[in-house]
C-alpha cells in the first residue's frame, strides 16, 4: 500500500527475494507475480512494466509484439516467449490458462495475461507460500454482533432482540411492544429487549409479563379514615352512616340538625353529635325545684325542702368524641365572689370509671379534665358541683351543673 496515494503497489519478487530463480533461468517480474525465463531466450528484454510507478524504479517498457516484416523464405519468425505464431505468421497470445500450460496451484486460479499469465486465489481466500488460505473474516470484525467463519466466506447473525438488515453484517433493533407485544398491559422498548409496565394500581409479577392487582387497602390502616374497599386497580374509602367523605379521604359528620335531616319533634332540641344527633327533651324540673329558663332549675331558698338541696341545677350538653386525653373539656365558674367567701369544685356523681376529674384553676374557677379515652357509642351523666362557703356569715350552699357528654361510636 502506497501510503501517499492511497494505492496497491506490485511487490518486485526479482528483487525482494534472493534467488528467486536459480540455475539457467531469469526472473522476470509481473503484476502479482514473477515468472522464471531461460537465460538464453533470444526474445528476452527485461522485465514487464511496473502499473505504480512509486513503488519501484520503472522497468523499461515491455517490447512491443514482434513485427511480421517480410523475410526471405528460409528465415523463421521467432516469437517471444508466451506468444506463439499463428497461421497468418502473426505472434499471438498463448492462453495457458485455457491449454492448461501454467504452473498454478489446485487452489488456485489461473488469469491469463498478456504473454503470460498469473495465480490468484478466489475471493474469500488469500495467497500464502502459494497456497490459498481461507480468511477468516470474523477475526477483523466484518459482522456487527456474531459471525461465523466459512471456508471462503462467513455468515453474520444476530443477538436475541435484533433482526440481521439487507446489508448482511448489521444488526437492528427489534421493537417486540409492535411486532408481537408480550405484556399484559404497558410495553416499553428497549435496545435488544423489552419491559413491562403495569397500570397504577397493578404490579408486575415475577415472570415479568403479566399484572397483579394491588392491594392498596393491606399497605396501611391510615390509607382512609374509615373503611378501605380495593378494587381493580385502585381502591376507595367510604364513611360510616351520619358522615360525608372529604376529598382528602377524610370523614366529617354531617349536622342533621343544621341541615333538617333528623327525627325530633317541635317540642324537642335537635342535639348534633359526631355521626349522628340527639332529640333532648323539654327540662322538666323536679320537686321541690322550679324551672326559670330554658336549661335552668331553681330551688327557692323559702322553701323547706330546699335547705339541703343544691340551690341551681343547670343542665349542658356537649360531645367529646375524638378527644385525646388528656384533655381540658369544660370550664366551671361562680358568677360573682363575696366578701369572706371560697369555693370548692367537685364531680358529685357520674364519676365512677375515674375518667374524670375537676382541677381548680383559680379562686373562683375550675376545669373538667378526661383523663382516659372513651369508647362509644356511650352517654355519661356527670353532675359538677360548686360549694360557697362564707366563714363571715356562716354560709354553706352549692350549685351544680348537670352535663351529659355523648361518645360517638367512632373517634372522628
């Protein structure tokens, strides 16, 4: 290889490899090739011309066929060596190849040339040493992925995922999710292969293909406020009777008593509760006390009966339900403070679990507290007392507040 012009430059055997011919004979070089000629041919010049002239110094021009000039009749017309007279005393050719007069090998091919001829091996194959080799192709990377070497040739394939392309040696991605998509549900392509996606709300099973309903209700117990219900796919929450389900999965109770949705009668107070509401009826008083407002009974101090009576029952209703504990749920007070005067907070009754008790805020004032959770559905009756006690005119009486607490079933 010229490494200027980029061309393939004929080796000079003549002179590149000591005695090439030996004895009586001469070498003549020729394009691939050399041949050996006897000494003494009269016809001999030099040797054949060389196509690249860069290689090598150039030989002097091949003699041109020998003229037919007129002789006289007894003079013979020699012609030089690889030509041969023909019936028209005309020098001509002689085609070894096809009169079988050349020296090539079996597996060779013989290409006859112009006063002579040469040995070439067929495509595939390499000359070595004057024999013709198989070149294996594989070993110079002439398949993109996988080759294998025949005699005289080679056959490129392909990897799992990939079709050979008309060019026989590259290979191309086969996108399987539009030829013959192998997943259930979502196919994606990818270089060689291919992967399987499922909806959300499935998962992927272990052979890779096919989808799985998930589950989302067994993941968390927090998933929804309520009940969890799966289904294909997904999944939903649903609130128990007297809530709505929020968008954010929460339940909130809905107020029958705002909204008109409820059972009580004109004489009776729609009471809303947490999933549900209670129909209170009109406070009736009992002897000796006397009712003076709505939720408020009285025991006159005239009297008789009343001396050892609480003076004021006051009647409240409230809801705890959802309350953590501990937690601060009513707020008692006198209404005014006398001279010489203390009071005393106390749970008078409704406090047997001990889920209860009365912590004095101040001099006047006190709090209910819940010390333990509650579990519904579940009304308490508490009666909260306060005692007045004035040392200055020797007085002692009470008031008590009576307070029902409702517990919904549910602690939202």
């Amino acid at each position: 290889m010229d490494r200027t012009s980029g061309q393939c430059l004929d080796v000079d055997e003549c002179r590149t490899i000591v005695e090439a011919c030996r004895g009586d004979m001469v070498c003549v070089n020729q394009n691939g090739g050399y041949l050996c000629i006897p000494r003494t041919n009269p016809v001999y010049r030099s040797p054949y011309l060389n196509p690249y002239p860069n290689a090598y110094p150039p030989p002097p021009p091949a003699p041109a066929p020998a003229p037919n000039y007129p002789t006289a009749a007894r003079t013979p017309v020699i012609c030089r060596f690889g030509y041969q007279m023909s019936e028209g005393n005309q020098c001509v050719d002689v085609d070894e190849c096809a009169s079988e007069s050349h020296q090539c090998n079996p597996t060779q091919i013989c290409i006859n040339t112009e006063g002579g001829y040469t040995c070439s091996c067929t495509e595939g194959y390499w000359l070595l040493e004057g024999q013709c080799l198989d070149i294996d192709e594989c070993r110079y990377g002439y398949c993109q992925q996988l080759c294998a070497n025949v005699p005289g040739s080679y056959s490129c394939t392909c990897n799992p995922g990939f079709i050979l392309n008309e060019d026989g040696r590259s290979c191309q991605d086969v996108n399987e999710c539009t030829t013959n998509n192998p997943c259930v549900q979502n196919c994606v392509n990818t270089y060689g292969s291919f992967i399987c996606r499922c909806d959300p709300g499935y998962e992927l099973e272990a052979d890779g293909i096919s989808c799985t309903d998930m589950d989302e209700c067994s993941f968390s117990e927090f998933l929804c406020q309520h009940e969890c219900v799966n289904q294909p796919g997904s999944y939903y929450c649903f609130c128990p009777a007297g809530y709505v389900l929020l968008d954010d999965i929460r339940c909130q109770d809905v107020n029958e008593c705002d909204v008109g949705n409820h059972t009580c009668t004109l004489q009776q107070t729609c009471f809303n509760v947490q999933g549900g509401f209670k129909c209170l009826d009109p406070i009736r008083c009992e002897e000796p006390y006397i009712l003076i407002s709505e939720n408020h009974c009285m025991c006159p101090a005239e009297n008789p009966g009343c001396r050892d009576q609480p003076f004021t029952i006051l009647y409240r209703d409230m809801d705890v339900s959802g309350r953590t504990v501990p937690s601060d749920i009513f707020q008692m007070q006198a209404t005014s403070r006398y001279p010489g005067a203390y009071y005393i907070f106390q749970i008078k009754s409704g406090n047997e679990g001990r889920e209860f008790y009365m912590r004095q805020t101040g001099p006047i004032s006190a709090t209910l507290v819940m010390t333990r959770p509650l579990k519904g559905p579940r009304d308490i009756l508490l009666d909260l007392e306060m005692i007045t006690v004035n040392t200055v005119i020797n007085f002692r009486g009470s008031s008590v507040i009576r307070l029902r607490i409702y517990v919904s079933q549910y602690p939202f």
